[in-house]
C-alpha cells in the first residue's frame, strides 16, 4: 500500500485530526523520512485544513530541494568525475550506466579502475568498459602497472589528455566510509587529479544505497566530509519501500540530488526530478 493510501486511511475524508498524527509521523519513520523530515512534514500537515495527496506531495517536493543539473562540462576537456561510495551500492555498475548516457550524448568516455582495495574490481570496470567499447585505465594497464589508487587517476586523466577524450569516469576505493585510511586516500585522489588538470575533479559523487535506510544518511555525512560533493546517485530504489531516505539525505548533506538507480539495466539511471520522485513515493 502506498504511503498516501496509508495516512488516508487515518483522515477518512481528508479532514484533519490531531490525534492521528503520532500514527502518520510513525508511518513517516518507517518509510525512513527520517527524524527531521518526520517533525517538519507532520506539523506542516497538521497546519493545513485539510490532507489530500497533493499537499504530502509539495510538503515532499519542496524538501527535496531543485531538479538535478546535467553533469558538467569542463572548459578544457576532459571533465573528471570522481565517483565514490561504499562496497556493495551498486557504485561501478552506476559508472557503467553513467557512461552509457555519455555515449549516447556523443561525448567519448575513458573508464578509470582507481579501486585497486577491492578484489575484482579493476577486472569488473575493465568487463564494462569492453561491453561499452571505451577506454579503460587500471592499475594494469597505467604505467608501470601501479597499485596506487591516486596514480591510477593520474594516469586515466593523462591518457584522456593524450586521446582528447572528452570525459573520465574515476572508480574510487569502497571500503566502510569509517576508514580513515580510505578518506585519506579518497583526499589523495582529489588533489592529484587537481595537480593533473585545472578544475579536476569537476564532479564528485557518491553512490548510496536507498535500501539501507539510516545507515546512508551516516555514509553520506562521513564522506561529505572527507571530500568536496557535488551530488549524491541513489541506487536500489526498485528494491525498497523506504524511499524517504532520500529526503534524509538531502538534508544530511549540502550536495544534492544528481541521480536514481532504478533498476538493473544501463538505461536505469535517470536524472533527479523532485516533482516525479514525490509522486512515486506518495503514490506507490
């Protein structure tokens, strides 16, 4: 049943009643909207003369905050995006998926293997980036074949030099957002790929899995602040009844909303739209 259809049955006829709302500002909690986002919706409604599905929707929308920004461009190509997040979100498949819409934009993509923690994971980028039919950069593959997270980015972002490749999609390391090592690697990576090219990165974002509720609102502060975002992909949203985390982590994080992994295939990747994402949390 559909979160609307939940507190409807708490309001027969749209009318407000106040001693119903503890059980809507529960129902908001289990649909992981969060502390916050629970107090501010239930006491917007409780202001209102009557509740209709409408008015969740723009109490939903407009913590949301504004419509995703296509992803930028650099004024001297390549444009480097870093992508982060923890082992198990979905991360290298979102890269995959990023890198299709690119293709399909007509901009040349290079993939870059910079997670060189996790076993298999240069070998899984390196699989996409062959299914793709672009470049790949991996610890193999840079010179010298370096084991390094942050040279492999150096190396990725010089062979997009070298080409006049238009874009590098960076895998970073995946390890828990609670490893310190990590943030100082991740920090690394950022300030080589700086050195490397003006403006670089000129994206960072970090992929968060929608099915895991609280826990990535924690993974989204951790990383926040080890590393400049600029925009949070929410992957899994096909498998979960708790899409209110993505109001949670908008108010978490100053990044915004960038992308939603809706399912399995290369063309599940769409561009934030808070409008649409409030009705399909309302509704479905």
């Amino acid at each position: 049943m559909g979160l609307w259809k939940q507190i409807a049955t708490l309001f027969g006829g749209g009318a407000v009643d106040y001693a119903k709302l503890e059980n809507v500002q529960r129902l908001l909690v289990e649909a992981d909207f969060g502390v916050a986002a629970t107090n501010e919706t239930v006491e917007r409604l409780s202001k209102a003369k009557t509740i209709d599905q409408a008015a969740l929707e723009r109490i939903v929308v407009e913590q949301l905050g504004p419509a995703a920004a296509p992803l930028a461009r650099a004024a001297q190509p390549p444009t480097v995006v870093l992508v982060f997040g923890v082992n198990g979100t979905g991360k290298t498949t979102t890269i995959a998926k990023l890198a299709h819409q690119l293709v399909r934009q007509g901009r040349s993509v290079l993939l870059a293997a910079a997670d060189t923690f996790r076993a298999g994971a240069t070998e899984q980028l390196e699989t996409w980036a062959g299914r793709l039919h672009v470049p790949f950069v991996g610890a193999n593959s840079s010179e010298g074949g370096k084991a390094d997270p942050a040279a492999v980015a150096f190396d990725a972002v010089d062979a997009a030099l070298a080409r006049g490749i238009d874009t590098v999609l960076v895998d970073t390391a995946g390890r828990l957002h609670t490893d310190e090592r990590l943030r100082e690697e991740l920090k690394k990576v950022v300030r080589v790929v700086g050195k490397r090219h003006t403006g670089a990165p000129h994206e960072s974002l970090l992929v968060l899995d929608a099915t895991i509720g609280q826990n990535a609102v924690q993974q989204a502060k951790e990383f926040s602040a080890a590393v400049p975002l600029t925009g949070l992909v929410i992957t899994k949203l096909d498998g979960t009844a708790k899409g209110g985390s993505v109001i949670a982590l908008r108010r978490a994080v100053p990044a915004p909303i960038r992308y939603l992994g809706t399912g399995e295939t290369l063309d599940d990747l769409e561009l934030f739209d808070p409008e649409r994402y409030a009705h399909r949390l309302v509704s479905e």
